[in-house]
C-alpha cells in the first residue's frame, strides 16, 4: 500500500479545509467553539469501531484524548448533533462516494460483457424506542434500513438511501436509463415482473434466483431434459423442479421459458445447478448463453453475497447495529460515520486490487481483505487521527499507516479459500509448496 495514495484516499473523503469549509456553508458551524468540526468528523469515525460506553460517549472521549480537543461540557457536545452536522456528515458521504465512483471499474474478464455489475440491498439497524415516530418498524419498535447500491468492479458501495425500516425494499432503486449497458443481481426482496420488464427496457442484465410461485411456459432445453407434457398451459416452475418435469443433465438444467405477465409473455432463461453444500440453485437470467455458461451465471449470483461482507463491516467494525442515540439527527449522524468509515475501507482494498491487476509479476502476497484493514487501522487510531489533522505535516504518520496495512491487512487465506471474486481474478495460484529440507539440515524434532 502506497502512503500516497492511501493518504489521498482519506483526506479526500475527510481532509480539513474542504470539511471546514462545508461545515460553514451547511451552518454546522456558526461560530468560534470549543468543538471544532475537523477534529469532531474524526472521531465519530474512529470511534465507530467501538461501542464501549456508547458511541457518542465515546467519540467524545476519542476528541478530548487522541485528538487534543478541549474539555468540554456534555451539553455543549451533545448540542452539536443537530441538523447540521447531519447535513456535513451526509455531504462527506457523497463526497467520498462521488470519489468511490471515479475509481477505475477492474471486472474479472469472464464477466466483464457489462461495463459493470451492481447489486442492491438493504440492512436493517433497530433504534430506540423514542425514535417509533420517525423510524418506524415493522412492528411496534424503531428501526431504519439502509439501502446499498453495490459496484463489484469498484468493490464499493456507490449510492445508497437511509429511511424507515418499514418501507418496502423494492421502492428504494429503480432501473432506469442510467443503469444501460450494466448488470444486476438482486434478491427476492427486489424481484418482480415490472423489475424484469424495466431491466428489458433499459438493456440492463441480470441474475436472480427464482420465485416462488412464478409459472413459465418452458420453451425449449439447451442442457439438460424435459419430461414431456400434455397440457401446454403454463407450468408452477418451483413445483416442476420439485417433481422433476424438469430434469438436469449432471446437475445443470438450462432451459429458454416465458414468463407469462400481464402485457404478454416474457422470454427469459431458467439455469438449474446442482451446487455442493447447498443443493438445487435455480436462477433467471437475460445474459445469453454464448457470452455465461450456466456455470458461471452460478458464480456471478455468489458474487452477490459480496454485500453482505459490506453489510457485515458495518455492523462489526462500525458497530452500525448498536446506534444508541434517542434523537433522529445523533442517529443520522452516526449512520453516515459508519458508511463513510467503510467507503474509506474499501477504497484502500480497491486501489490494492488495481496495483495487483496492473502488475506483471506473480503473486507473493494475498489481497487486502477489508475486515483486516478495518481491524488494522483501528489498531493504529491515535496515529490515524493525528495524521488527519495535521494534515501535510505527517507524512511520516502515514507511510507507518501504510506498512501496518500492508502487514496486518492481508488475507492469510488467499491459497487456501480464496473468494469467488479473487478466483475470478486469477488471485488464486493454489497452495504453497511444502518447504523441503536441505540435505545437511539437522532432523526436526518430533513430538
């Protein structure tokens, strides 16, 4: 990891005259204070990686210790989470996200027909009872989602929407023109026929697993075996599969259906794999066969569950499911910390990928992995947060930052149980060759 770029990386989302400059002109600061907004923005995100004693409480400890800011009274502090800061934090999100969507789309050759793959979902985060009015569950308690648009070429989140935990998530994204010439992978949250029909109309390519409940009209089998019928109406696809009508030829069915909808019927394809640990996968696709086998329509909805690792670096390096804030706007605050912590996070990752790509030479080390970097840079917090504030005076500070990265940040797994994305990438050269002993060295001892 180069200290350039990785100190590029972070002030770009978070450097001090841009942030104090936002911060004047969102009123996040409207006079001289004890609390200075450079150093408040640092330590709410440093502090994301704990909740001892509260998240605010602790960014508070974090900004009076590490970073030399005053003692202050906690009213004054806790005065300062007010739509304001709301509006800074969610101004350094987009910021850092416009950033994220600039850096260089790297897609294994095997998938790269789209200009990129996006994936969306949502995490949900309960809240304090209080906060029943604003964040409404979907029950009788407070909750918000967070809605993801995810790049896999970027190997980073690139959009997202905070709202209650009670909307539905299928009303969060929609595909228009802008998604043209990309591919999608959702879950079942997210399918339905108008998603179908709207990916059709923009050129837009997708993967989903089949719905329960959805009929087709089976058209004709590319692999595999169908048991013949006499009735051509159209058939419940899940109940087939179940009484084998359908029937895979060595664990791979690929099969052209229509899906029969209200403006007519819909042509799309039916991929069934036989996948070990997990059983019959059924997927539906628009990607035509000459350009993913349904081998690897199987291995790009895996890819999905690259989400999930986001979803999960959240929760467990930002803690963004132990929000305790009672106000609407500490809450909003301290989502838009965590999300912006881990957009930092993967854009280090990424960069990696790109250096690693880009070079000739065979692999020595294994990739960054995200929860590594995340647990790494924590380790180096009161060096990361005096690096951010002085700002070009410690250049020293982030060449140390950027060797504990390399260090502490790499995936000791990378030989053994490399990712779906790492195969796809060629970063898996197999495991390391047993070491032979020479012929003069002494025995080894045996116990």
């Amino acid at each position: 990891m180069d200290a350039t770029k990785l100190k590029d990386i972070v002030t770009s989302a978070i450097g001090r005259e841009q942030l104090e400059e936002f911060a004047r002109e969102l009123g996040a600061v409207k006079r001289q204070s004890k609390v200075h907004m450079m150093e408040l923005v640092t330590a709410l995100i440093l502090a994301a990686r704990t909740n001892a004693g509260g998240r605010q409480a602790e960014a508070m400890r974090v900004f009076r210790d590490h970073l030399g800011g005053a003692r202050i009274a906690r009213s004054t502090y806790y005065e300062r989470f007010n739509s304001g800061l709301v509006a800074l934090m969610q101004c350094l999100l987009d910021r850092a996200l416009e950033a994220a969507r600039a850096d260089p789309v790297r897609l294994p050759p095997s998938i790269a027909f789209v200009e990129d793959w996006l994936i969306q979902d949502a995490t949900t985060v309960k809240l304090h009872d209080a906060l029943v009015p604003t964040y409404p569950g979907a029950g009788d308690y407070a909750a918000l989602k967070v809605h993801k648009l995810y790049s896999i070429g970027r190997e980073n989140l690139i959009g997202y929407r905070v709202g209650p935990a009670r909307e539905h998530d299928a009303a969060q994204f929609k595909v228009d023109a802008s998604w043209r010439g990309k591919g999608v992978l959702v879950d079942l949250g997210y399918v339905s026929h108008a998603f179908i029909r709207d990916c059709d109309e923009h050129g837009v390519s997708f993967v989903i697993r089949l719905k329960e409940g959805w009929k087709a009209s089976v058209k004709g089998v590319a692999v595999g075996e169908l048991t013949p019928r006499k009735s051509k109406a159209p058939l419940d696809l899940a109940h087939a599969l179940s009484t084998m009508k359908l029937r895979s030829d060595e664990g791979v069915l690929d099969a052209d259906i229509e899906l029969p909808m209200e403006t007519g019927s819909f042509p799309v394809r039916l991929v069934m794999l036989q996948i070990k640990g997990k059983g019959i996968c059924t997927f539906l696709t628009n990607v035509p066969r000459d350009k993913a086998p349904a081998t690897l329509i199987a291995d790009l909805y895996r890819l999905r569950w690259n989400i999930e690792h986001d979803n999960r670096l959240n929760k467990s390096d930002w803690v963004l499911d132990e929000i305790d804030g009672e106000k609407p706007e500490s809450v909003e605050v301290l989502v838009y910390a965590s999300l912006l912590g881990s957009v930092i996070v993967n854009r280090i990752v990424h960069a990696d990928t790109v250096e690693r790509l880009d070079t000739t030479e065979p692999a020595r080390v294994g990739p960054l992995h995200v929860r590594l970097v995340a647990l790494t840079l924590a380790t180096s917090a009161q060096m990361l947060a005096v690096a951010i504030v002085e700002g070009d005076e410690s250049d020293l500070a982030w060449t140390r930052i950027a060797r504990g990265i390399d260090a502490g940040g790499r995936d000791p797994n990378w030989r053994r149980t490399p990712s779906v994305l790492d195969i796809m990438h060629g970063f898996n050269p197999g495991p390391a060759k047993k070491r032979q002993d020479s012929v003069n060295s002494p025995p080894r001892n045996k116990q």
